[in-house]
C-alpha cells in the first residue's frame, strides 16, 4: 500500500522503466506514456520529479504505471489509505472517469464503506470468507429497512404507544424514539399522525436509509451469528453501528 516509485525519477522515466518490463515497443513508448498521464491528470507534471509529488499524485502515478500495458483488468488494493479527504476525493475522480473513458474492469480492496459504493458489485468478506456478493442496493436491502428517529414530548408514552398499535418493534434511547419499515417517509407520516391522535407533540423527524456500513456490521457482527435476535437487537445493532446508541 505505500507507493512503489522511484522517487529520484520524473513521472516520465518511472513509466518508461515500467515500460522496458512489460516490454511495450519502443514504437509506442512515449505515446502510451502520453495516454496514460493523460488519463490520470499528470501530463503536465511528466518531466517532474517524483519526490516533489503529494500523496494523491503518487497513488494516481501508480495507476497510470498499471495501465501501460494496456489491461483488461486493473487490481487496486487500498488505493486512498493514509491520504487526506480532499486527496482521496481527487484519486476517485481520476478512476472514475478512468472507467468511464476505458471501460477497463477494476477490482478495489477498501475498508471504506464511502468508497465501495463506486463500486457495480462488492463482496464482503469476514474472517477469509466471502458472506454476500451484490449490488450496492441489493446488500443494502438484507437490512431491509430505513430507519425513522422520532423526539417528542413523552417518549415514554409515546415508545409504548406505537409499538401497540402500529406493529413495528420500536426502540427508545433517552427522548428518541426509533422504528424500523421498508418505506421510511410512509412510515414516519404514519407514526406522526398516530401520536398527533394521542395529543402527543412530535418535537423532531429524521429518516435514514441504509447503508453499506449497517450491512457490513450487519453480516459480520452478532446479529449474523446470532439468528435468534429479536427485532430490538438487531435495531440496537444497527444504532450502535451508526453512533447513536451508547451502552
């Protein structure tokens, strides 16, 4: 994962190097050098020393030095770790239109959930092995639900209210109140107009959906393991991932 450049050397003599290995004609060396640089936003940096570089321009040196042979496919393992938000928006950028551009197929290794969902299909992998394999709104939906927060006036009243007459498992922490359902702003109008019958104020509303995080501690945490979970613990599961339940 740390960069694999000679950093004495300019952009252009890395790839040339590179070049020479994977033994790219000399016909078409310095064109390809062109192309690649291009791609990745560094032609006008080519006769640049690389030590002079930031982090985000080596790594993005990197996959233009993967691209010179011209590859069906490119394997990037980590390709932002250790950079800076900015950095790694802008490393992202380059890939994506890279995609775009080439239609080139990439697989991505990442323990960010943010950046797998560039991705046209992911695999999660826990202890070695492989647990799901989708699309990012297929996982999404083994969590099955978007997630309604709820602040009233009596959450007490209110948690024990909705539970009875709405069928959903509902969870309070502190004054908030938690419910689970496949259609979260149906679901929040319903649970709004049931405690406004009650005389009960609805002092705030926040739907989320899921994300690639819930389904990652989803599959890899207890809830996995443990089939028997009630609907509140897979609830508290999914709060605790998101930070908002603390024991």
């Amino acid at each position: 994962q740390d960069p694999t450049l000679d950093e004495y050397l300019t952009a252009e003599q890395n790839l040339y190097y590179h070049c020479m290995i994977y033994h790219t004609p000399r016909k078409t060396r310095d064109t390809r050098i062109r192309e690649v640089l291009q791609l990745v936003g560094l032609d006008e940096r080519r006769k640049d020393v690389v030590k002079t570089f930031s982090g985000g321009m080596k790594r993005r040196l990197e996959v233009a030095r993967g691209l010179l042979h011209e590859p069906q496919t490119l394997f990037l393992d980590e390709p932002t770790v250790g950079l800076d938000p900015q950095t790694r928006r802008s490393v992202w950028e380059h890939v994506l239109r890279l995609r775009e551009r080439t239609g080139l197929t990439i697989f991505m290794t990442t323990h960010y959930m943010e950046e797998a969902e560039y991705c046209d299909r992911i695999a999660i992998i826990d202890h070695g092995q492989i647990v799901a394999l989708d699309t990012p709104p297929a996982l999404k939906r083994m969590v099955g639900q978007d997630l309604v927060r709820l602040t009233t006036s009596e959450p007490e009243r209110a948690a024990a209210m909705l539970e009875q007459h709405t069928g959903h498992a509902v969870r309070r922490e502190g004054d908030a109140i938690y419910v689970e359902g496949e259609n979260g702003q149906a679901l929040a109008a319903n649970l709004i107009r049931q405690l406004t019958l009650a005389d009960i104020d609805v002092l705030g509303v926040n739907v989320t959906a899921p994300t690639l995080e819930d389904v990652f501690v989803h599959l890899t945490g207890r809830v996995i393991r443990d089939e028997s979970a009630s609907a509140k613990d897979r609830m508290g599961s999914r709060l605790r991932s998101r930070g908002r339940l603390r024991r």
